[in-house]
C-alpha cells in the first residue's frame, strides 16, 4: 500500500474561471473581469444541473428542468426541452456526434432512454432517432448509471451479472459510491480503478492490483491523460441526494487532488464548493459547481513541471515525469546531466557518474571526463568509460585513457574482460590505440592477444622484436600470414631477423620467393600454386651474412632460371669477391671456374657493361676478355695483350678479327715499330697481312718503321719491293687507260661537230620501246632512238629526254652535281675551320653529319649512245676517266 502522507504536492495545474464569450463591451473571453463588473464576466451555467458529460468538442449538461444543455469552445451556451421532468443521466459517443440520455417524462413510470442524432435536426432541436423504457416492467426503477459501446451495438444500464448468467470471479469486497470508479488509460493497463473512502483500489481482469491509502470520503473519480482526479471531502455526513436542488442543500467544501499514479505524487489539489462534476475536453479539466461556475484546470507544460522540480532538487522525481510525458532522449540527457552536477556538487561522486553514464551519447564525453580526472576519482572515471566504450562511442583518446586507468588501478581481470572479446563486432574501442597504450605500459601480452586477434600484423613484430626479443616466434608469426603481408613484413623485419637468426630466416626467404604458401593452409590449397616475391628486393636484408646471401643466390639461380637480373649480378660479384680474397689455390681455381661458367650462362648480354665494371673491379682477367669479346671490343683485347707484352697473343688477335677491324693490323704494326727489342718476326708478319689487304700506304709504314731503332731496311725490303712492282703495273695499266679515253673522247667529239655540222637522217625502222615497225607519227632523238608518239608519252618522264637514254644521263648528272656539292662543302668546312675558336667542335659537327664517310658510287659502262647535249657528255668522260685513274 503506497503511503499516500508521503507523496509530495505540486501546483501542476493553472486555475481559473471560464468566463463568458466577448460581449458588447468588448472585453474578450476569458479576460479578467473589469471593476465592479466581475460577476458579469464569469460563465454561469443555468441552475439545477444534476448530470454532465463531454465529447466531440462539447461539454453537456442535464437539469432538473429537462433540458439538455450544450456548452462548445465558442462558449455559446445552447439548450433544448428533451424530457418534461428531469434529465438523469448523459453519454456523449466520443466516436459519432450521437447522444444517449435517461429521463423522465412522467412520475410513477420507469425512465426513458432517448437517443439524440446531434448531426441532424428536428424543428431546431437534435433530431431523436429512438425511445424506450429504461427497465423493462411497470414497476418504477431508478437508474444508476448508463454506458454506449462505441460500435453502436451495445449499450448498459443497471446491468448485474449473476452466476448463472456468466462465470465471475470475485476479485474484491469493496466497492464504491456512483460516479466513483474509472478506468485507466493504458499506462496503467486499462485498470479498473475503484474509489473507497479508505483506499483506491485497481483491478484487472484477473487479479487485484496495487491499492493508495487516499482518505477522505469520495465523491467523484475520473481518469484524465495519466492522472487520477479524485473529488472527496474529509468531514462524515450524509450524502446529499443527486436530484434534489441546489438551495435545499448547505454548501459544503469539497477537495480537488489530482493524483499521479505512476510517478507517486500529488499533481494539483484545491479545494471547491460542492462539485458538481468534473469534465475533460479541449486538453484540460472543467469542473462544474453548484453555483453554476466552470473552473478550468489547465495542465502546465512539461518543461514548467521540470524547472519547478529542478528548484527543488527532485531530480529522481523529473526523470520520471519526463519519462512518462514521452520527452525525448536529449530532453532527458539534459536532465541526467543536471542531476549528476547536483550530486556532484554534494560530493556524492558515485551517483553522479551513475547519471552522467545516462547522457552517453547526448552530453560531450570530456564534459564528464574533466570532473573525473582527479586519481581519487580514478574507479569513477572507469565506470564512465567503459560505458562509453561499451556504447560503441568512445575515440582513440577514450580508449587511450580507459586503459591507463585499468593499468592504473592493477585491474589485469577488467582489462582482460575489456579486450578479450568473442567477436569482431563487440570490440567497442579502437584496436591500434588500445595495442599501443598496452605497449607503452608493459602489458605485452595482452598487447600481442589484441594484435594477433585482430591481425594488426605489424603490431604484434614490433612487439615481439623489440620489446620481447622474441625472434623465433615472430618469423613463425611471419610464415602463418597471407603472401602479402608476409612479403611485406619481410622487408621490414627482414634483417633484424638476419642477425639473430639467419638460417631460419633465409629458408623462409627461399620459400617466399619461390613458392610461397602460408603455414595455415589447407591441404586443398596447397594444390593450387603458390605465390612468387621479388627475390631481388631481399638481397639488401643479407648485407652482413655472405654465407647466406650465396646459398640464397644460388637457391635462386638454380630453382628459378628466370629470376631477376639483379640476383645474377650479385651472385657474381659475390663469386668475384671470394675469389680475389682466398689464398688456397685449389679453392681459388675452384671460385675462378664458378665465375667464369655464370658469366657464360648468357645472363649478362643485356648488362655487358655492369659485368665488365665487376669484373675490372676485381682484376677477373679473364672474365674481362671473355666480355670484351662477347662485346665485339678487339682494340680492348688488343690493348690488353699490349699492354702485357704478349707478343704472339697481339697477332693472334688480329688473325681472329683482323677481317672485322682491319685497324688492328696498323695498331700492331705501330705498337711493334716502338718496341726496341727484335720484333723482326712480327713485323714481317703484320707487314705481309698489310701488303696483301693493301691497308696501308707504303710511305706510311715506313714512317711508323722509323720509330725504331732497331729496325733496318732488311725488314721491310720485300715489302717495298713488292709493293713497287704493283705499282708499276698500276702505272702501265693506267698508262693504257689513258690513251683508250683519249682516243673515245677524240671520237666523241667528232661525233658532236658532226651532229652540229651535219643533217641526222634517221633510219630506225622499229620503236625503241615496243620493237613495232615504226608508224607515223613518231619522235626521233638525236642519240639515234625513235619511238611511236604513244609510245613515247606513255613512257617519257619529259618530253626533251629520250626514255631510253635518262637513266644513264641522270647518273651521270647526279655524279657532277655531288661533286660539285663536295667542292662547296670542302670551301665551307676550310672557312668555318679557320674562323671557329673551337676547331675540335667543328670537326666533330661535320664527323656527326656524316661528311667525311667514304661514298661510292657506281655507274654502268658507257655506251655508244649519243648523249642529248655536248656538256653532258663531256661531263660524263671526265667522271669516267677520273674513277678509273684511282
């Protein structure tokens, strides 16, 4: 039983006088009454009312004079005679504009019932669509109440249920006065609430529910928007006859107490003279005196209800309020709020963060965190925080902060319960921060627990190489991950784990870079294939382990044939080093075979270069010739042998690939003409190979031959000799050549002053073109061809060159035209040579051109053609005879 002395009173309510609607003097409804007026002002309702009711937007009253009265929210009272006598009982539908009404019409007869269509109308009036008796029978009886179903189906008046009409179950003894019982809305599920004077009770269908110690003997219950308004007067006396009149009665004062069921306090309590009845309607309560007033009880807004309870620091009690008044989450987040800084202020710390917890969400989380961050206030601020995190609303400094506090207080089983979820979707911080704080405060277990569950992969190596040194287990770490992440690790972590433990790590390495599957495969993936890295990315993680680095290499080498250049080049410098640093013969010829069989794997043609580097770095001799002749590089060996004195290698070279640069012959010849010790064997040996490919002039070797002093003429006598030999059979041979152009050209131009002297008769029976019997008309030329006129446009480039002829003649003319173009660019070349402050630019410019590139040219032999013109032929001789006498 609720102990109702306990219950705090609130003026929930605003009280005031309905007053009439705006009349002649302009004063306004519901304005407060001018001096020496104010009983005019007010409402007063016609005497005698005995009943009232409420519903679709009016309020309606039953006198003792039969009539029916109906008060809207214009405030236009109206009326009409609906029984001759009295009106006993209303019920307005809340559904349908219908009335239903009990009356009576005669005395000594049962009451009727009369059922009022308000939409419709009779001679003014509400149209009365049905009357019948009340009771049934001819004895009078007086009706106690009356009720309408909705669905216009059904309606009750007196109804008592027996035992043999329906099953009943008796849930109480007590009962009640008329007008004093209700139902509740459903918050408070629909309970049927029962009004006595020591209590009020509530029922439901099947059991009794909670009682309130109300005293007071009660008049009137009603139920309105989640209130309980009970009128009921204190003092013992006897109950007043609903229908006898109001002036044979003594007022009486009558207490008014609005009562708030679930949030256990008293919303409004005033007290009246002799009440009437108590109506809702418009959103606000009326309740009708016998004086005739309506008073209207207007509920105050929710956030008046609030600040009024905030002033008296009932903040348990505004929570509830706003709860049952469906305020919204940021209406009460600002309510918890206040409550916390009120408890906080009274150093109650525990509750207040209990209220600040019920903001999450709504209030800024570092409003609260400032107020916690005193050490004393540490399990406070833990409290709040795990809330926090548990909302999925905490950031990183949240997480950061949490854990420090966890670390803080030596809570190992709230730190474990905070981090060790089942599932991805609980965790409510963030991972990497959390990992972090746990680091930095030596909780490196529960570091690694987060970051191998969440593969933060980079987390748990850094951890296991730099805090716990644990190298083992971070490269087993390493081969469980996916390809990717494996490889990328690798070349983060890759020599730290060369240094310690550089036989495991380099057996992971070959596996990587070959075929690489992660240690948590299944056996269904392992028959897929593998992944490959890059093995030359990895060849820096070896630069303090050679040993490792060549079984690497060499793993590489021969597992994967096509692996990157790189890991050839290294392989070979790193042979190349092992083998300038050993000392043991037998293992250095062993080193010296492996480098020259990879620089003849083929694997350095697109690296020529890198190869020679490495091997001139490390005095590889033979690994230098062997790519310089791969490289096509004779001088280089030439120089080589020089620079050895190796004699007879020197000629063996220019043996091999004298056909391919002829020069090297003259470089020996130059090279041996310097030395001053007896060369005679390899002098006449390179002056034999020079003789017969006539590679250079004689006077030329005879002045490179003077450079040494012990050279005598002996050794170059049958060179020269025969040399002159040839000569004079060029002389004689060219002696002849002579007189034959100079007996053609003789003839040539007797040919020319014959054709300038003399007719042509053209004799030519056949075309030069189509070897057809020549027709009219035709075209001769002076050379002596003869063509049919079709013949000659169809096949003639232009109309003054014979066809036949143009070939032969454009040679020619190409011939002087480049000689005379020589001739000018010679003149160029010697004035740009002698004005040029760099001359070495010059000449390179013109080398660059292509300038002084030998041209040859080759012509046809002559003909016995006449050429079209004097010059051209002459011309043409002279080109002739100046080829022939080279």
């Amino acid at each position: 039983m609720a102990a109702y002395l306990q219950w705090r009173r609130f003026v929930f309510f605003d009280k005031e006088l309905v007053k009439e609607p705006l009349g002649n003097d302009g004063a306004a409804p519901g304005a407060a009454p001018a001096s020496g007026s104010a009983a005019s002002k007010f409402l007063c309702l016609p005497p005698g009312i005995t009943v009232c009711d409420s519903g679709r937007g009016s309020l309606v009253f039953g006198d003792m004079e039969g009539q029916i009265w109906f008060l809207p929210r214009s405030l236009q009272l109206t009326g009409f005679q609906a029984y001759k006598l009295r009106v006993t009982h209303l019920y307005q539908l809340k559904q349908h504009n219908i009335l239903a009404s009990v009356g009576e019409d005669e005395e000594g007869i049962n009451p009727l019932v009369k059922i009022w269509n308000l939409e419709k109308r009779d001679g003014g009036n509400p149209l009365c669509t049905r009357i019948f008796p009340a009771i049934p029978g001819t004895e009078p009886t007086v009706v106690s109440c009356l009720t309408v179903h909705e669905n216009l189906n059904f309606m009750a008046i007196s109804y008592i249920v027996s035992g043999k009409d329906y099953p009943r179950v008796e849930l109480d003894t007590h009962g009640c006065g008329l007008r004093c019982s209700a139902l509740s809305d459903p918050s408070q599920d629909l309970q049927f609430i029962v009004a006595g004077d020591e209590c009020v009770y509530l029922y439901q269908p099947d059991e009794r529910g909670p009682c309130f110690a109300f005293e007071g003997h009660k008049l009137i219950a009603h139920w309105f928007r989640g209130y309980l308004v009970i009128v009921s007067r204190d003092r013992k006396v006897s109950p007043k006859s609903e229908f006898t009149s109001r002036d044979s009665q003594s007022s009486d004062k009558q207490i008014l107490n609005i009562y708030d069921l679930c949030n256990k306090f008293i919303a409004y309590s005033a007290v009246f003279e002799d009440v009437v009845d108590v109506l809702a309607e418009w959103g606000s309560l009326y309740v009708l005196t016998r004086d005739g007033r309506v008073h209207a009880l207007q509920e105050k807004d929710t956030q008046t209800k609030l600040e009024m309870l905030f002033k008296k620091n009932l903040f348990e009690m505004a929570i509830n309020l706003a709860k049952s008044q469906h305020l919204d989450s940021d209406g009460l987040a600002q309510i918890f709020m206040q409550y916390g800084d009120h408890l906080y202020s009274k150093g109650n710390h525990d509750g207040a963060v209990q209220q600040y917890i019920r903001t999450i969400g709504k209030l800024e989380p570092s409003y609260v965190i400032r107020k916690f961050l005193d050490a004393q206030r540490i399990h406070n601020l833990t409290a709040y925080l795990q809330t926090l995190h548990r909302q999925s609303l905490a950031n990183a400094d949240h997480t950061t902060l949490l854990l420090n506090c966890y670390t803080k207080l030596k809570d190992s089983s709230k730190l474990e319960e905070f981090i060790k979820t089942k599932s991805e979707s609980e965790v409510h911080f963030d991972v990497e921060t959390a990992i972090k704080v746990l680091r930095q405060a030596g909780y490196y277990s529960h570091a690694l627990y987060l970051a191998e569950n969440h593969a933060h992969h980079e987390w748990y190596l850094k951890i296991q190489l730099e805090d716990i040194k644990n190298y083992q287990e971070a490269l087993r770490y390493i081969g469980k991950l996916p390809f990717e992440q494996a490889e990328s690790n690798m070349k983060r972590y890759g020599k730290i784990l060369m240094h310690h433990i550089p036989e495991q790590t380099t057996q992971l390495l070959k596996g990587l870079c070959t075929d690489y599957r992660s240690s948590l495969e299944g056996r269904c993936d392992r028959e897929a294939p593998g992944c490959r890295a890059n093995s030359e990315e990895f060849i820096p993680i070896f630069a303090n382990n050679p040993r490792e680095l060549k079984a690497f290499l060499e793993h590489m080498s021969e597992v994967q044939p096509d692996s990157p250049q790189g890991i050839y080049d290294t392989l070979l410098e790193l042979r190349l080093q092992n083998w300038a640093h050993e000392k043991d013969p037998q293992v250095k010829e062993k080193l010296h075979a492996e480098a020259i069989s990879l620089l003849k794997s083929g694997r350095f043609c697109d690296v020529f270069d890198k190869a020679l580097v490495l091997c001139q770095m490390h005095d590889f001799q033979d690994g230098v010739l062997y790519l310089y002749e791969q490289g096509k590089l004779f001088q280089q060996i030439m120089h080589y042998h020089m620079q050895h004195e190796q004699y007879r290698q020197v000629i063996t070279v220019c043996e091999r690939h004298g056909e391919q640069d002829p020069s090297l012959w003259e470089q020996a010849l130059s090279y041996f003409a310097r030395k001053e010790e007896d060369c005679k064997e390899y002098v006449a040996a390179v002056l034999k190979h020079i003789e017969n490919k006539n590679l250079m002039p004689p006077l030329l070797v005879v002045q490179t031959l003077a450079h040494n002093s012990t050279a005598t003429l002996s050794v170059i006598r049958d060179y020269l000799v025969q040399k002159l030999q040839k000569q004079s059979q060029q002389i004689a041979q060219d002696e002849l050549r002579v007189r034959r152009y100079r007996e053609e050209t003789t003839r040539i131009r007797q040919e020319i002053q014959e054709l300038k002297a003399s007719p042509k008769i053209f004799q030519k029976t056949k075309c030069s073109i189509c070897n057809s019997a020549l027709e009219l008309p035709s075209v001769h030329f002076l050379c002596g061809h003869s063509f049919h006129q079709h013949c000659f446009e169809s096949y003639s480039e232009s109309d003054a060159d014979c066809p036949t002829c143009l070939p032969e003649n454009r040679k020619v003319m190409d011939m002087i035209r480049a000689q005379e173009q020589k001739r000018d660019l010679h003149d160029q070349f010697q004035h740009q040579l002698k004005c040029s402050n760099d001359s070495f630019s010059v000449i390179a410019d013109y080398f660059g051109r292509g300038v002084f590139n030998k041209l040859t040219l080759l012509t046809d032999p002559p003909t016995a053609r006449l050429t079209p013109s004097l010059e051209a032929g002459l011309q043409r001789d002279l080109l002739m005879h100046s080829r022939r006498g080279t």
